[in-house]
C-alpha cells in the first residue's frame, strides 16, 4: 500500500485481501499507521496459497531496504497505478 509514487510504503497480510483494502480505503481502523499516513493505494501484492510460506514473505519485505520494495513495484506497476480495481 502507499499514497502516491514514492510515498510512504506499507506491507500487510491478509487472506481477504478486496476487505481488507477497502477497509484501508475508508479508514475502518482511524488509529492505524495506514490511516495516518492516508495509504490508499494497492500497489503490489502477491498470493499465496500456503499461509506460513505467505507469513515468511511479508517478514522478509519488510526487513528489505526501501529501494529493493521500490524496485520489486516497479518491475510490474512502473506507474504505482491503484490495483484495487483489478483484483
């Protein structure tokens, strides 16, 4: 998730993810850091059918330095267009 290109960055886990992002989009949870810093936008993402294989992936991003997320966007969203509508 983000706000805009090169904005803020966000990474989660979910196993429903069209919920979870429009609860993103309209701010259900108003004291998260997403609704803080306004992240609206889904970016990114990948699925996974083993949720313990999933789990892993998101501990590893969030450890990767910025430029390393910015390059994996990049490679399939060069825009940082809103995937939302197209899940």
């Amino acid at each position: 998730m983000s706000n805009k290109k090169d904005g803020v960055l966000y990474i989660g886990l979910t196993k429903r993810i069209k919920e979870r992002i429009y609860q993103h989009k309209n701010k259900v949870h108003p004291n998260t850091f997403s609704a803080r810093y306004n992240l609206d936008k889904l970016i990114y993402f990948e699925e996974y059918k083993i949720e313990s294989k999933a789990k892993l992936r998101e501990k590893q991003m969030k450890k990767w330095n910025r430029a390393w997320k910015i390059e994996l966007i990049e490679k399939v969203n060069p825009d940082w267009k809103d995937l939302y509508n197209n899940l």
